[in-house]
C-alpha cells in the first residue's frame, strides 16, 4: 500500500514537471532573441512561469475549497483575484525581482496587464479542464468499482437465496421415496430416477443466470409427478402451459411456489384439495398463476410459513427490480399467487 502510494505520488510528480518543462521550453521558442533558443531564453521563460504556476496551483486549491463542494461564485471570485495578483507579481517580478537576481542583465516583460491575463487564464482553463477531467475518470472507476461490488453482493446474495431451496425441495423428495420404501411400492426405482434428473437440475443447471422457461416447465412437471407418489388420489392437481416464445428466466422461482403449495395445500384435514397451476408466455412477459385451498384450523406457531415467498419477493427484487408484478390474495378458504414478469428477449 505504502509503495503504491509512493509510486502515485511519483508519477504525478513527474507529469507536473513534464507539463510545466515543455510549457517553459514553447516560452523561450516564443521569447527568442535569434534563431537559437540561448540560456537568457530559457531564464526569461522560467522568471514568467515561476507567476503562472504560482496562479495555477492557486487555482487547484480554489477549486478543491469551493468549486468541488458547488460554492460556484466564491470560487469565479476567487479566480478573478488570483489573476489580479498573478499580473501584479509578474510586473513585480520583471520590474524589481529580475534586478535583485540578475544585477548585469535587463530583463522586461513584453506583455501588457491585459496579455498576462488573458495567458494566466489560458493556463488555468488548461490545468483546471485536465485536472476535472482526471477527477471525472477517477469518480467513473469509483462507480465502476461500486457497481461491481454491488454485483458480487447481489450474486452472493442470490446463490444464498438459490441455497435455500435445495434442503427444502430435497426434504420433501426423501419424504416421498421413504414413504414408498415403506409401502414397498416396485415404482420406487422409477421415483428414485426422477429425483436424480430434478436433482441435477436444481444443482448443476439452476447455477446459471437465466435458463429456458421450457426446461422450467420440464422441471415443474417432474416435481408434480414425483409429488402425486406420496398423495392421495382425490388430490386434484392440474398444470397448464403454453409458450408463445420460448425466453430465458431465473430459475427455480416457479418451483419454490409450487413448493409452497405442495406443502401448506396438501393436509389431511382439508376437503377437497386442489392445486392448480398456469403459466404462459408471450414476446413481452411470462405470467404464472398458482392457487390452492388451505386449512381452516391456525398453523402452529413453530411452522414456517411464508418462508418461501419471502425468498422469492427478495430474488424477484434483486433479478428483476421494476420488471416484475407479484399478488398474493390469501382468503378464507384458498391461497393464490400471481407472478408477471417482464423478459429481455
């Protein structure tokens, strides 16, 4: 940190006096007495600049003090008096300063009040242009900087939200095949497949950032299939879909609400039970509606719920801020989600 810092320090040093070397070189071209630039040139030039930069570091201080923090008329104030001097020292410094130094050499300036104006001000739109445009492309790497890490926390944040599905969604599935193995039911193989085939997608295909919406459906029919193993028969479940225009989506965002009404839906103490699942899609927007009835008695105070729709609100914030609606309308006697989201493609 200390040798960057140190290094920082160079360059700058080094192109500050770069700036001001050819600055006092084009002088002296211009100061000239004969065709070769002699050593009096050079001295000429530096005696000129020596006001000039004086003026000019000036300036960077007037525009740290006020300029930067928006005080506009303090600083346009303060420029107007840092002319006012500078002409007043280089007179000074042709008129009286020269002699003290180089008693046996007649130096004079050859500009009027006006003329030193005009060229202090030229050097201080320069320096101030080069000097706001440095401070503009460093203020662009802080954004750059800041939008970057507020990339790697958003992702952070969705890998932690994604996390959270797979113990839940793996849960529920050992429930069901346990619940075969039990019955020795001969399907269990079969349950064991298709686990392995949702298994690989919600840990392997969900890691990317948006995947198919067909491949979403494929997964939200293989979820229902193995869910109706552990499932009476009455339990209606009814799942319809149509896709105009096959466009990439966030994964897994579906499934956690079907999960959710897997879960808070199917009891034993509802009559009746029913999940019903839409989804479609067109050129502008995917819309998913999904309701199912509930259970009339109070959950108990240790239950959950509301967990996984909390995760989705979150995801649905941070994937798709300003590009999503979400209704939940919770009444009496069922539950219902609608979700409508708006794609890139």
């Amino acid at each position: 940190m200390i040798i960057s810092k140190i290094i920082k320090r160079i360059n700058k040093v080094f192109f500050h006096a770069l700036f001001w070397s050819v600055s006092i070189f084009v002088f002296a071209f211009i100061f000239r007495l004969s065709e070769i630039i002699s050593n009096l040139d050079v001295i000429y030039s530096l005696l000129f600049h020596t006001t000039i930069i004086v003026c000019v570091y000036l300036n960077f201080l007037g525009i740290r003090l006020w300029f930067d923090k928006g005080r506009y008329v303090k600083y346009v104030g303060f420029v107007l008096i840092n002319l006012a001097v500078t002409i007043i020292l280089n007179q000074y410094t042709f008129n009286v300063f020269v002699d003290l130094i180089f008693p046996d050499h007649y130096f004079v300036s050859q500009f009027n009040n006006t003329e030193i104006g005009l060229i202090a001000l030229v050097f201080l739109t320069i320096t101030s242009a080069i000097k706001l445009l440095k401070s503009w492309l460093y203020l662009q790497k802080i954004n750059r900087q800041a939008i970057e890490t507020e990339k790697e926390k958003i992702d952070s944040e969705l890998q932690s939200l994604k996390s959270q599905i797979n113990p839940h969604f793996l849960f529920n599935s050992l429930n069901v095949i346990y619940s075969l193995t039990l019955k020795k039911d001969e399907s269990t193989p079969e349950v064991v497949l298709k686990l392995s085939d949702i298994l690989r997608y919600v840990i392997y295909d969900s890691t990317q950032e948006k995947v198919l919406l067909s491949s979403e459906i494929s997964l939200l029919k293989k979820y229902i299939d193995l869910q109706k193993y552990r499932i009476e028969d009455e339990v209606l479940i009814s799942f319809s879909s149509e896709i105009e225009y096959d466009v990439m989506i966030a994964p897994l965002i579906f499934l956690t609400l079907l999960e959710n009404s897997f879960k808070h839906g199917i009891r034993s103490e509802i009559e009746n039970v029913f999940i019903d699942v839409k989804l479609y899609s067109n050129t502008e927007k995917v819309y998913f509606e999904i309701e199912n009835n509930k259970s009339q008695t109070k959950p108990n105070s240790n239950e959950q719920r509301g967990v996984g729709l909390e995760n989705i609100k979150k995801r649905l914030g941070l994937q798709y801020p300003d590009k999503h609606k979400l209704k939940v309308l919770d009444n009496e006697k069922t539950f219902k989600v609608y979700l409508e989201i708006e794609h890139e493609n």
